[in-house]
C-alpha cells in the first residue's frame, strides 16, 4: 500500500485502557450473581480485547472514515450497469416511519395493514411498468431475483411434462449474474454472440434454440447500453421453440414508462429496487430484486403473496405450486418502502422523465467523449455507453489506470474490462440526476486525462495521488480485506 496517509495506525489504533464512553446510570434493581444468570461453561474467564474510547474518539473514527469514502452523497459516481443515482432523502424518511421500520414479521395480518397494502400497491406499480401480472417481493437482490425466475422456467416446464428442457440461451454481453444463476439452478448455459451493431446475432440465436430450449435471458437496453431493434423476433424465436422469455431489468433506468417487457415478449422480468428504485447500495445491500410474471406463472411465484380479500389485506401461503420460499418472511421491507416512496413522489410522468433525462445525459456525455476516446458501437445509447481504451492503451496506459486517475479528480471510477467483448472497456452511466456542470466536469476531466496520457503517461499510471490510500492490489484488497480492529498482540 502506498499514499500519503497510509498510516494504519492513524486510521485505527487509537484509545487507552480504562477509556470509556459511557455513563451507565445506577443500578436500580437487585443485582443477581453473574452465574446465576449465565451458566458457568459460558462465563468468560478474561475481558474480551476490545477498543477503550471515549465518544470524541468514536465520532472522530468513523467521521474521518466517511470522509475518506466516495459516496454519491459527496460527488459524481458514473458507474455503468449498476445506476447510482442520488437516493432523495425522503425516501429515508418514509423507511424510518415507526409504523414501518418497528413491526414485527410475525404481527398477524390485521395489526400490519398499511404495510401489506404497501406491498400490494408496489407489486401493482412494478408489474405496470414491466407490462406483466403478478410478482413476488421476496428476492433480495438481481442475482437472487434470477434464480427465482429461473425455478419459475423450471417449475413451468415440469408442470407441462416438459422437464427435460435443460437450456438457457444467453448474449456473451450479458450480465455475469445471467450465466451463474443459470449455472447455479442446474441448467446448461448457450451462449450467443454479438452482432456487428452491438445487439444479439439473430441468426446464431435461431441456430441454437431448439427442444431442450427452456428460455433466453436477455437484459435490453443490454450492458453496451444498446436497444435491440429485433428484439421483438429475437422473443419470438425461443418461444416459438417453446422457451420461456427473462427480462433482466435490474437497470430498468432507461425504459421507465417508455417502453415495456412484457410489450416486448417478455415472460419475468426482476427489477432491482436497489438500482432503479432509489436504495442506496454502495457496500452490497440491503437489496430486493422483486420478479413479475405473466398470469400463467403467477401460480409457481414464491409464498406468500399479498392479496386482498373482504376483510383487507393478508398474507396467501396456500400456494401448493409455488417453488417456495426465497427470503425469510417477506423480503426487505425497508427497501420495498423505499422503491414506494419513489415511484408514488414521481408518479407516471415523472418516472418517464427520469428515463428521459439518463438517456439524454449518457447521449450528451458519449458525444464529448467519443473524439478522445474509441467508440467500439458508434449509435444512439440508451442509459449507458461503453467507451473502448484500446487507443491509450497504444500509449501504455491502460483503462485501469485511467480509472485510477479519476479518482484523482474525485470521481469515482466507472465499471471496468465490463462487457468482456469490448477491449479495456470503461462503461459510463451518469444517470439523470447530475446537473450539466457535473456531466461537463467529467467530460473535461476524462479529457484532461486522455491528453495526459499522450503527453505524460507516468502520472497516469501511477495514479492514484491524491487519495488517502495509493494503489492497491486489487485481487488482495478483495480478498483479504482489512477492515477490522484487532487487539494488539500481547
Ligand atoms: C446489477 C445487475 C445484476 C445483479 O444484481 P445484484 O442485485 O447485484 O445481484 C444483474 N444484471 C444486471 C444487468 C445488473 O446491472
């Protein structure tokens, strides 16, 4: 590791024995032995090593290491694939609300109402914009919303005698999550290249399916950011072949209100609340990756659903078809809260208008950037576009060290060597809620950085300079992160 202040010490040893933070108050009720309430086998002989702070020390720790963060909260994060958008407050709020953030999983029906109603209002709202019937909420991520989809192709297919259908057809631009669920519910992976326009090569696609065909995955606008104009023959295809048709609509911030899955043939479809949705997921989680159905598969959706019935809302676990459970109870409800309160602030027109503003930011930004830069598919994009370093990498600057020198500038990098079809890959997505001035500060900057690399190539390679910590081995950092205190050896 290097950087200016790199200091481990600085950053985390800190505090004294016999420090101390609190103030307990007096103990106001008679105080049993210690063994009379734990039993012996599990007292502990020693104090446990923990840090000894005081509160200034505790605020200040954790003070400076959210300053030492990127986050959206504090500047622009233009990371393709994987929208980052300014999560409004408000949604934090409505989360908070005690009514909300305070039941419990296990309140019967009556006693929860406006939360199911929740739910049942969301499912609803979710399942018009995919252009589909039912969902389930329980996923907990895009990732986990595959592999319910995909138990859904299953469990469709074996109800239909069809059960040896043992093949899902993917893009070679498609998500890594498509292929691993795929993998990861037994199925055997196809995998379709690329046309020249960046979209899926039509001809391969009606080369491959077949009667083991059991569905296509397929994620448009894809990850290059591109709308696939056969879309509509590309789904009639596998389901001629009697497929099933999964929309990955984790990035969903293109077609809000503007276009519909299941107006393009699409059977599932998961969104990622998390992404679209306005939770904000730097860190992993929490998430939910809700799926919605065509009424055909709604019988096989994960128990419960909610339903309204005479006497309000409730909870239907008798789903003899369903493929089970997924998330305990009903997913995480503080996320579905959050996606509510979103969809309900903007309302149909306004959903329209995020997507309206992501596709003319990424259109904007694409062509400031595209005379410095190689622009593998030179079209229209949607929400995102995927820049190509081969040119600096003739420099000996690779697209790394381009992502490393943004952060220089404070920015944070976008998604990286993602597509794996394109060379040295850097996949923008500004989102809709950047101003101008932002969208023309990064343009400048990628294209200080661009001439930096033609006249002086070492700054770009050694970057980063100017952040806490310098350059790290990536495949360390991830695998063994050192992110906890530990006590001093003794
Ligand atoms: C982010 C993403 C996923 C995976 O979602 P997770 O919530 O991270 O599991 C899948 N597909 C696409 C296109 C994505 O952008």
């Amino acid at each position: 590791m290097t950087g200016p202040v790199a200091e481990r010490k600085l950053l985390f040893e800190q505090g004294a024995p016999g420090r101390v933070g609190y103030l307990p108050p007096e103990c106001d009720v008679p105080e049993l032995p210690i063994d009379e309430l734990i039993p012996e086998h599990a007292l502990r002989e020693e104090q446990p090593p923990l840090p000894e702070l005081s509160e200034l020390e505790v605020v200040r720790h954790f003070t400076r290491l959210s300053r030492i963060n990127h986050a959206i909260d504090v500047g622009f994060y233009p990371l393709g694939s994987c929208t980052m958008k300014y999560n409004p407050k408000m949604n934090e709020a409505a989360a908070g609300m005690a009514g909300f953030a305070r039941i419990h999983p296990y309140q019967p029906d009556e006693t929860v109402q406006g939360a199911l109603e929740l739910m049942y209002e969301l499912e609803k709202a979710l399942c018009e914009i995919a252009g589909l019937d039912r969902a389930s909420l329980q996923p907990a991520a895009g990732a986990q919303g595959e592999l319910t989809g995909l138990m859904i192709i299953r469990a469709y297919h074996e109800s239909r005698g069809e059960g040896h259908r043992n093949e899902i057809i993917c893009p070679d631009s498609a998500h890594g999550t498509n292929p691993a669920s795929a993998a990861m519910c037994g199925y055997k992976l196809i995998q379709v290249p690329s046309d020249a326009r960046g979209g899926m090569d039509v001809e391969a696609l009606r080369a491959v399916v077949g009667p083991n065909t059991a569905g296509l995955m397929l994620t448009n606008p894809n990850t290059l950011g591109l709308f696939d104009e056969n879309i509509a023959e590309i789904t009639e295809i596998v389901r001629t072949a009697g497929g099933l048709l999964y929309y990955d609509g984790a990035n969903a911030n293109a077609i809000l209100g503007i276009s519909r899955p299941g107006d393009m043939g699409f059977d599932i479809v998961h969104f990622n609340l998390h992404k679209t949705f306005s939770t904000p997921h730097g860190g992993g989680g929490p998430g939910a990756g809700p799926v919605c159905v065509r009424k055909e598969l709604a019988p096989f959706l994960p128990a419960p659903t909610v339903e309204r019935g005479e006497n309000g809302f409730y909870l239907d676990y008798d789903r003899p078809q369903a493929v089970g459970r997924l998330h305990a109870f009903y997913g995480n409800f503080g996320v579905l809260v959050r996606a509510y309160a979103y969809i309900r602030h903007l309302g149909a027109e306004g959903l329209r208008r995020v997507s309206e503003h992501a596709v003319l930011h990424a259109n904007y930004l694409m062509h400031l950037l595209k005379p410095y830069y190689d622009l593998p598919y030179d079209r229209h994009c949607k929400h995102e576009f995927v820049l190509s370093g081969a040119r600096q990498k003739r420099l000996g600057v690779r697209t790394l060290d381009i992502a490393k020198r943004l952060l220089d500038y404070g920015i944070h990098a976008p998604t990286v060597y993602f597509p794996l079809i394109v060379d040295e890959a850097i996949m923008i997505e500004p989102t809709e809620t950047e101003p101008k001035a932002v969208l023309d500060e990064f343009a400048r900057v990628m294209i200080e950085i661009a001439r930096e690399a033609e006249e002086n190539p070492e700054v770009v390679q050694g970057a980063p300079h100017r952040t806490v910590v310098g350059r790290l081995d990536e495949a360390r950092a991830a695998r063994e992160p050192d992110v906890c205190w530990r006590p001093p050896e003794t």
